[in-house]
C-alpha cells in the first residue's frame, strides 16, 4: 500500500519518500532484543522525527504498539485524534495553565517539578477522580526531572501525591551512545535506587542506544525514537536497523561549464575541468544544510555525484561528469542508500536526529506500507 501526501508527485522539486513497514519492522525489531517482560513505546515527537506523525503512529498502532511519546501539549493532542485509545506521554509535562486540557484529551503528564506535581494534584482534586502522569527523574542529565531529594520527598509523603495515579516512573541517559561512558553505569545506579522508593511501580530509562547498552537497563518499557526511523543507535558499529527515509531532487536545468568557473554563490567553488551541473530544486529552505556546500554528495543512479558551490535557498548543485546522460526532469537522490541521515549528518558536522527533523515542508512526501 501507498500513499502520497502533499502535491501532486508532478509538481514537486523533491520527493521524499518513507517506509512505515521499515518502521515498524524497526520497532519489533527493538522489542525483540529487550526479552518478554519488557515493552517498546514508540517517540513521535517532532513530527515522527520529521517523517509524518500521524502516518508513523497509525502504522505502529495497527502492528501492536500501544504507548507512544511526544514532546509537548499540541503534539500530544494531534496525536489524541489520530489514536483515541492510546496511551500517550507527554515528556514537557504541563505548563501552568495547561493542566485541564491534559486531562480532557487523557494525555499522560510526564511530571518533571514539584510544582507540574503540585498542579497536577489541584486539578485531581478540583475533579475528584485520579489523574494518570508519569514521574522524571533526573539521573546525571540536569535538564528536565526532579532531584533525587524532591523524588524522595514525594515518597515518603504519600499526600504530595494524592489523586494521582502514577503509571511510570522514568529517566533520561545522557550517553547511551557512547557504551563505554562511566555516566551510563552511574545512571543505572541512581535509576535503580529512584525505583526502590517506589516498589512495584513500572520504570522506564532506555531510549535508542540505552536498549543496546543490555538487560540492567530496560526497565520495564523503553523509549525508541531515532532508531525507529533507520538512525544508528550504535555508533561505533555497523547499524543494525533498517533504512526508512528516501529523498530525491528534481534536476531543473543542465549546464556544460568550463575549467576556471565559478559555481554559486561567493564563487566558493572553481571548477577544475570542464563538467557537466546538475541543478536541483532543494535548498536549505527544505532542510538541506548550507553545512554541506562542498562537502555533500548525492547519486545520480548508482554514481555518487559530490555537491559543489553553496547550498542556496530553493536549488543546489551537483558535479555529475563531463560525460553524464543527467538530463532535466531526472532526479539525484539527495538522502538513500549509500548517502542516509547519519552519513549526511557527519558531513554537515551534525547528528542524523537533526537532518531528518529539519526536512521541510515543500517535499512530496509518498508512504509506502503500513496502515496508512
């Protein structure tokens, strides 16, 4: 099954193209590797990592998933009407004012301060009904959480907690994908020590790279995000995940050029020999970093092709050779195999997170598979 969004494929500069069967074949594939008593979410935010949301989750919805994570109230209730029965988080928690209409879309709160407590607790009360939430405990990270003294204070007075019904109790790791890292061990300790002031309560800490750390880390439920969209969780080996995301620019127009000339703006670029260019129609104004000028490559069939000039707003240029059949109508593959995210991402000095939730709004974008 396929489904295409946006404009017509005709119109378009670019199409990008995503694999919801890699998808979920990624997110089995992750669960499979955490043992029986261990579940997968799924993170969704920022759009699915740029790649569709709503697409995204009704695929994994319809292959078993049932507990999925957002980043903030809007991404929380877009997600509501796509997945009216399923469990979802929302790591930001609420911000003051925002309470009730957490409650009203059954959104879980992940509670990151005494005072998001504090408030979630008025609301229960005002309502007289429990609320879910989860809990966040900062292990070594010092960005969103509460103190191993603030958790422990709501343990040990069960009324800083009534009506509400905690469902999770959660961590960040701060490098998970650095395997050797001494953070890593020190997390799981302090982790460990967090869950003994609430026994019995399901945990989560791992998200991509924490699942290939081992056992000591699942908890309960992990948090895949990146690696559900074909990002390599394990740096510093081959990925074992299966690609997700294609992305092919239309060729507008090509020009025979000379040695000595210039390519694009600033005149960055000289070339060596007389070439061929392939103009294409994406710029950075579509994600494509201005980081890559003379730096990145895409293929023009099988033959990769290096990127030469500045990356400009709407178009960038492409050395395809002297001899090149390249004609206009033709596309370069800007992001594929030979050429994914994180392989784009070391080029432009960035990681793959950033190149696949810059990709911009003006691509055609075809779904393949799934239960879109």
């Amino acid at each position: 099954m396929s489904v295409s969004v946006s404009s017509p494929p005709a119109q378009a500069g670019a199409v990008l193209s995503i694999d919801l069967d890699a998808i979920v074949a990624n997110w089995r594939s992750l669960e499979a590797r955490q043992g029986p008593a261990c579940r997968a979410a799924a993170v969704v935010k920022a759009d699915a990592y740029g790649l569709g949301a709503r697409p995204v989750a009704a695929a994994l919805a319809a292959a078993g998933c049932r507990r999925f994570v957002v980043a903030t109230l809007d991404e929380g209730l877009t997600l509501r009407a796509v997945l009216p029965g399923a469990e979802i988080l929302v790591l930001s928690g609420p911000l003051p004012g925002t309470a009730a209409a957490f409650a009203e879309a059954a959104l879980w709160p992940v509670l990151n301060s005494p005072e998001q407590v504090a408030d979630w607790r008025a609301l229960a009360a005002r309502r007289d009904r429990a609320l879910a939430a989860a809990l966040h405990v900062d292990t070594g990270m010092s960005r969103l959480g509460l103190s191993a003294a603030e958790l422990a204070a709501l343990a040990a007075d069960p009324a800083l907690l009534a009506g509400i019904d905690i469902r999770l109790l959660m961590s960040h790791l701060a490098c998970a994908d650095e395997p050797a890292h001494p953070l890593n061990e020190r997390q799981c300790r302090r982790f460990a020590a967090a869950r003994a002031l609430f026994p019995g309560l399901p945990a989560s800490l791992a998200a991509s790279s924490g699942i290939f750390l081992g056992p000591a880390w699942h908890a309960d439920w992990t948090r895949p995000g990146a690696a559900l969209y074909g990002l390599n969780p394990t740096p510093e080996a081959a990925n074992p995940m299966r690609p997700v995301a294609q992305l092919s620019a239309r060729i507008l127009q090509v020009r025979d050029v000379d040695a000595g000339d210039s390519v694009g703006y600033g005149a960055s670029y000289r070339c060596a020999a007389p070439t061929r260019l392939a103009i294409v129609a994406a710029g950075y104004a579509d994600g494509l970093f201005r980081a890559l000028s003379n730096r990145g490559c895409g293929h023009f069939g099988e033959q990769p092709v290096p990127l030469v000039g500045r990356v400009s707003m709407d178009l960038t240029i492409f050395d395809v050779g002297a001899a090149s059949p390249a004609r206009p109508g033709e596309t370069i593959t800007l992001m594929g195999p030979g050429n994914d995210a994180d392989a784009i991402a070391r080029a432009a000095g960035t990681i793959g997170y950033e190149i696949l939730t810059a990709l911009g709004a003006r691509y055609h974008r075809h779904y393949l598979g799934g239960a879109a």
